[in-house]
C-alpha cells in the first residue's frame, strides 16, 4: 500500500487523482493505495458497480462522471481500471470458427471505444506540469507479442485500444510535455475476470500487489514523447 510510499512516490507534492472503474479489483486496489498515500489529497471513484450513473456503452453517462468530478480536480493522475474478457458468459476465441460479429464489435467497443471516449472526457481534467494518464490494457494486445493466436476479440480490442492511447499521447503532450500516458499490463491478479483462467496461472497476483507494481512502474516511467506500454514490473512491452 501507499502507506510506505517513498519507494514509488508519484509525485514530490501533493496531488490529486481520479479512479474510474473503482468497483472492479484492480480499480478498488488503486483507489485503497491513494486512500493510504498521505499526500494524495483528493481521490475519487467512478465506477457503476458503487452506484454511480455510469455505463461504458452510454457516452453521455461517461460525459456526465466527468463534470460531476470536474470540481475537485484538476487531477495529477488518473486511472482508467475498465476493461472487458468475458461477454454474455463467452469467454475468449481461440479460433476463427468462433467467431461473432456481435461479440467482437461488443468487445471492441467496451476495451477501445468506450475508453477513448473516457479519455476525451476526462483528459481535460488533468493538471498541468507533471501529470499521468493511465490506462490499463494487456500484453495480448501486443500484435509483435502476438505467438499464440487466438483470443481474437481481445487481442484486437486491446491494440486498437493502444493505437488510442499512443495518438492520444501525442495530442496531449503538444499541450502539456510533462504528461505521461501509460497502457498497463497488470499481470494475472486474483479477480472476478481472471477466474475463468486462473487454474493454470502459476504467478496469479494478488490485486494490492499488482498496484504497487504499477505505481512504481509509473513513477519510474520516463517522460517521453508519446505512449508507455509497459508491465506491472516496469518492463516496457513491444507494441
């Protein structure tokens, strides 16, 4: 947790810093860090499994979170935590015979278009100076990673979510050259989405650990044109 924050401090002041997707493990587990970090002085969550009027298939609902939180900030970091594997109890493709029109559209839209949106909303919301945009995404995503196959629907989703994230960066940082806009791959953590897979996972990660991680992965992140794309351990991923 934050409480022994000086390994990985974010910032050397205090700051503020906006969770979205609070509700899922890993959001929870970084809402908790910032709760525990005493010089976060703001933090706030989103997410609509905590009863807020939020749902990542109506933009206006994404628009509104955003003006609700807007008087507290601007924010010094923020997280976007959502994500989608499992649809309808369909997990996964592993092969083309799978496929769907429906489920990959529906995928594609709540791993890449609904966080684009996120990220045109809440973006604006960001502190000058030194500052994060976070985006949790997944090493599948990587198409030069890509050995396996498989896993269409995700896979796809995830990079077309990483091409967002890296042209978002380049339009951010015209503004703002201290802003870091990081994808994240958080490991296998313990969580309602990994269930279905974790029987044969041998380094299954508890969700407070993989915060840590990140955390000092992002404090560790250079600043830099354009996007990170790194892991939990602050190894940078091949997009």
């Amino acid at each position: 947790m934050l409480g022994n924050h000086d390994g990985y401090q974010l910032f050397p002041h205090q700051y503020k810093a906006c969770v979205i997707g609070a509700g899922g493990a890993i959001g929870a587990a970084f809402y908790q860090a910032f709760q525990a970090d005493p010089l976060c002085v703001v933090v706030k969550a989103i997410s609509q499994s905590l009863g807020d009027d939020f749902d990542l298939e109506d933009a206006k609902s994404i628009q509104r979170q955003a003006s609700r939180v807007k008087t507290e900030g601007p924010y010094n970091i923020i997280i976007d935590a959502t994500g989608v594997l499992m649809m309808n109890d369909v997990g996964p493709e592993k092969s083309l015979a799978a496929l769907n029109a429906a489920h990959l559209l529906k995928a594609m839209h709540l791993n890449a278009v609904a966080p684009a949106i996120v990220m045109q909303q809440f973006a604006p919301l960001l502190a000058s100076g030194a500052s994060i945009y976070a985006k949790l995404s997944a090493r599948v995503g990587s198409i030069t990673d890509n050995k396996k196959g498989g896993w269409y629907g995700y896979r796809a989703s995830k990079a077309a979510l990483n091409m967002l994230l890296q042209t978002t960066a380049i339009e951010l940082q015209r503004k703002n050259p201290e802003c870091k806009v990081i994808a994240l791959q958080p490991g296998t953590v313990r969580s309602k989405l990994s269930q279905p897979f974790a029987v044969s996972v041998t380094n299954l990660l508890e969700p407070s650990t993989s915060v840590a991680g990140m955390l000092t992965a992002m404090k560790n992140a250079a600043v830099k044109t354009g996007a990170h794309f790194i892991d939990y351990q602050g190894n940078a991923i091949e997009w």
